[in-house]
C-alpha cells in the first residue's frame, strides 16, 4: 500500500508547526480512530480521551517517524497501546491524567543491553529486518488483489489471524486439505523470490503460517491485507464485482479486522455525524496538542 501523498505533505507540513495542517490530520483521522475505540471501551468519553491522547502521542514521536509507512497504520498502533495501556490502569484502580503521560520512556531493553548504542544497532537491524517483510508481504497482498487471487488471500488469512489448521480451512472454503497444502506451498515460494535479493532475505518456512508466527503477528500489527480507504467507500455503493465483496466482508467481519471495520462504520456514519461533535473533537483534540507543534519543529 503506497503512502498516501496527502497524508506526506501533511506530516512534513506538522513537522515545520504548521496549525493549520495538524487541525487537518485530526479532522481526517478523529472519525476512525473514535469507531475503532469505541469497539474496545464501554464509554464515548473514554474513547474520546484515548483518541485525544493518540493524537498526543503521534506528534511526541514525529521525530523518529518513518516516513514510508503508513499514517493510518502509525496512528492505529499508537491507539491500540493506548488502550492497553488504560486497561491495565483502570484494572490496577489506578488512573493518570494526559498531564501526568511521559514525554519519553527510556526503553527497558537498555538496561540488559551492554551499551544504549549497541541496543540501537541491534534495534536498526531488527527494523531494517522487519521493514523488508513487511514490503514483501505488502507486495504480495498487492499482487493477489490485481491478479484476483482472493482465495489465496483469503487462505492466507484464516492461517495468520484466525489461526485455523488446514482441516479447519479446507472444510470452511470447500476444498481438500491437500488443496490447502499446495497454496501454503505456493505462497511461502512467492515469498522466497519477493526477498531473495534483499539483504539478510528471510528464511521462509511453513512455520511462518502459523498464528503465533513472527509473520502473523507483523500482519496484524502492520494491517498488511487491509483495503484503501476508498475501496471501502466503494464497497459500501456497491461499486465492486462480487470477488472482491466477498473478500472485503471475509476480511472486515469474518477475520475480524479492527481497522477495517473502524474505517466501515465511520463511513457509514460520515453523513449521519452531527457536525457540531465532530467540530467539538477536533477543537478538543487539536487545544490539547497544539502546544507541542513547536517542540516537534525544535
């Protein structure tokens, strides 16, 4: 998934203090990330605050921010650990105002690593290693959507976020567990040549289908398969064919997929918002941030 070029100017725009341009990022944002809060969080107030504080959270670290990825997939991941990490509070009684968050943390594998240094040449490599699967799997999800290969994906999908067993698979899509076999086979050797000329190119292996894989997880961090915003909207006029219905709704309800069902449900509800909340949001959000948009430019 490209990176949205609007999305890039108005980073780089943020980054020089420009208001105007944060007040854009949340007003375009504010509507999915509340659908996605309010799925995990009993109270609207409580998904607002979360969603103020993931706002927050994205300009503090605007400094180490990696271009090439995703805005939506960065504010998503900062949204979720805001959520757990207000969960393990209000389960430990314990509650911690937004004046009271950190501007930093030092990150705990300092301490066992021999020198700061040496733990960030190990984190670079780590991310440079990560960065390589995630284009690879990217590129892949790519190929399988302009070559109509959903069944694959979708396959692919049951393995790495439902975590189901080939048998499990085959019966739910009507196919033969030797069927299964052969597109696990399939894929993992499109994987193969994906990153053979990558440095350090990943050692693909059926283990990397599994749930609890280094692959699975990274998909579900990174939203690897998740639909443009656009092809949601699309979805929802009924302006795809049937092939491509029948992934989106496998994808969004039957994997379950938190962001995409977030990104539908603010869609479906863009017309009926009142206005007004969303002006209020925005103001909210935005007096509560705005304040740090000249520390991001220092």
């Amino acid at each position: 998934m490209a990176v949205d070029e609007a999305d890039a100017y108005l980073i780089e725009a943020v980054q020089r203090g420009d208001q105007q341009a944060w007040s854009e990022v949340i007003d375009r944002y504010q509507g999915r990330l509340i659908s996605f809060a309010r799925r995990m969080l009993a109270e609207r107030s409580e998904a607002e605050d979360i969603v103020q504080e993931t706002f927050l959270g994205l300009l503090r670290s605007l400094p180490n921010y990696d271009p090439s990825r995703s805005l939506e997939t960065y504010l998503f991941a900062i949204l979720r650990n805001k959520i757990s990490d207000y969960i393990r509070r209000r389960q430990r009684g314990q509650r911690q105002s937004l004046d009271q968050l950190k501007m930093d943390d030092t990150p705990e594998a300092w301490i066992d690593a021999e020198t700061p240094s040496h733990y960030v040449a190990g984190q670079e490599n780590l991310a440079a290693q990560r960065g390589a699967l995630v284009a690879c799997l990217r590129q892949w999800v790519a190929q399988c959507t302009e070559q109509r290969r959903f069944q694959d994906l979708i396959v692919i999908e049951m393995l790495v976020v439902l975590g189901l067993r080939n048998k499990e698979v085959a019966a739910d899509l009507g196919l033969t567990e030797p069927a299964v076999a052969g597109i696990k086979f399939r894929v993992l050797e499109q994987w193969r040549k994906l990153t053979r000329s990558a440095p350090g190119a990943h050692e693909w292996q059926e283990a990397d289908l599994a749930e609890d894989s280094t692959v699975a997880r990274i998909w579900r961090e990174e939203g690897v398969s998740c639909l443009k915003r656009s092809t949601l909207g699309r979805f929802l006029l009924g302006a795809l064919d049937e092939d491509w219905n029948h992934y989106i709704d496998f994808h969004a309800h039957q994997a379950d997929c938190d962001r995409c069902h977030a990104n539908l449900e603010d869609l479906r509800s863009e017309d009926e918002r009142d206005a007004e909340w969303r002006d209020q949001l925005r103001e909210r959000c935005f007096a509560s941030s705005v304040g740090f948009l000249s520390r991001v430019e220092g």
